[in-house]
C-alpha cells in the first residue's frame, strides 16, 4: 500500500478522550502546531461509564485544570443535568462536587471546542505505531498507510489500548461502545520496550426506563438553584438542574455471589 504524508507537526496526541482533548488544547494554545488522532471522531470526549465529572479526588483535578486553563470544568458547566455536593454530612474538607452530564451534549462540546481552536486539527485515524530515529520521536503511523511527522508524541489511548471486554468469566478484546481495540499500537510499544500495565473500569448496564419500578428506589435530588457552584472559575454557562437522581441497593445474596 502507497505511503502519504499527513503533515508535518509539533505535537501529535494520540486519542480524543479527557486526556487527549486537554493535551491537544494546552499544546495548541501555547503555539504549537498540533494534530489529535482519533479512532473515531464520534467518540471525541466519549464518556461510554458513568457520565458524571467531579466526586472526590477526580473533582480536585478538575478544578487543576480548569485553573491552568484546561476545557474538562467548562464542558461539565454546558453538559450538566444535576449538580450536587457530595460528603455534606462530613466535614469541609472533604465536600465535593460532582455533576451528571449529558454524554452527548458533552461530547459534543468538546469536539466543537477542539475544531475551533487555531493550529489545531483533529483527524480521524487508527494510530499503528511511533516512529523513531536515533532514540527520539519523529512521528507516527496511521493504519491507512499516513504518516505525520511531529517533535513530540503524547499517547492519551485510554480503555482502547490493547482493550479487553469482560462479561462475567467471558471477555473479548474491544474498546468501548464497540469499538476495536488499538491491538498493533500496543504491539508497536512493546516493540519499543515500554511496559505496559491495564487498569480496569466498569460499565455500567443501560437500563429502559419504563423498565423500572422507581417506588423501590430511593430518590437523590440534585442541590438546590439558590446553593448551586459551577465546576469552572470562569464558567458562562446557566446552572439549574434538570434530573432526580435514583439510588438502587443490593443484597446479601449479591454481595455473596
């Protein structure tokens, strides 16, 4: 297959999820030429687990980025649909907020975020390997063949990275929402001698609606409109929730199990 050539740049960041999005956005907003590379731009700031920004220790990094000027607080101000202070029942130090979003809005957000910033483009296209030249980056390899050229290479691959699918003791490898996990990437870093170790998250189910008995649930209310704080310092955004959260428990016998 004939090679082409994608671009010449100063960065290129691998992956379009919170990482990549806020890697791509500080390195063009400081000047430098830079290219994400996504496997899809459907899933640019995709949140396929638990669609909620904030809660304690993540919420503290959010408000880092927000302070260094990062996107993640502000699409969570546009995307929410229930802001609520956590752990208010113990002391200051620990209260935290934590906000549910809309998947889609938030996704849809941050892709616009990325396409309007300047010195920034956003390609679709399954990064293959990392090439090197004298023990430097020199760039990277798409699937189809292209090849960019770039002086530094920021890997923001999350879950699709040599990704696997569990389900009970069955598993297959995918990335999330069904999509194919990014297998010769994973091989092209091994090739290199970088070790590589997973973390696991959990997905949970989607569940239909009229489905549900909510007289059995317990209802979690979001904060009040007159207590609401939004996640950015510089947010523009109109705060009022729009959801009730429900709260489900379990039993003995699934702990057991």
């Amino acid at each position: 297959m004939r090679e082409f050539h994608g671009g010449d740049y100063d960065v290129a960041v691998i992956g379009a999820g919170h990482a990549g999005i806020e890697a791509a956005l500080a390195a063009a907003r400081m000047g430098m030429k830079t290219v994400c590379l996504t496997v899809s731009l459907d899933a640019v700031g995709n949140m396929p687990c638990n669609p909620a920004i904030g809660g304690t220790g993540k919420g503290h990094l959010v408000r880092e980025l927000d302070a260094l000027g990062g996107e993640m607080a502000r699409a969570a101000d546009r995307a929410c649909i229930q802001y609520r202070m956590l752990n208010r029942g113990k002391g200051p130090a620990v209260h935290s907020l934590r906000v549910q979003t809309d998947r889609k809005r938030y996704h849809e957000y941050m892709k616009h975020a990325l396409e309007l910033t300047p010195g920034l483009a956003i390609h679709q296209a399954e990064v293959v390997g990392i090439e090197t030249e004298n023990g430097r980056v020199k760039g990277v390899v798409t699937q189809l063949n292209g090849e960019y050229s770039a002086k530094c290479v920021v890997i923001a691959t999350g879950t699709n990275l040599g990704g696997k699918i569990f389900v009970g003791d069955a598993w297959y490898a995918s990335g999330p929402d069904g999509m194919h996990a990014a297998n010769a990437l994973t091989d092209s870093l091994k090739a290199a001698g970088l070790p590589l170790r997973r973390f696991k998250t959990g997905t949970p189910a989607r569940v239909h609606r009229r489905s549900i008995d909510f007289s059995q649930l317990e209802c979690q209310p979001g904060d009040p409109d007159s207590e609401l704080q939004p996640f950015s310092f510089l947010t523009d955004a109109p705060m009022h929730n729009k959801v009730e959260c429900w709260i489900a428990y379990t039993n003995p016998e699934t702990h057991k199990i």
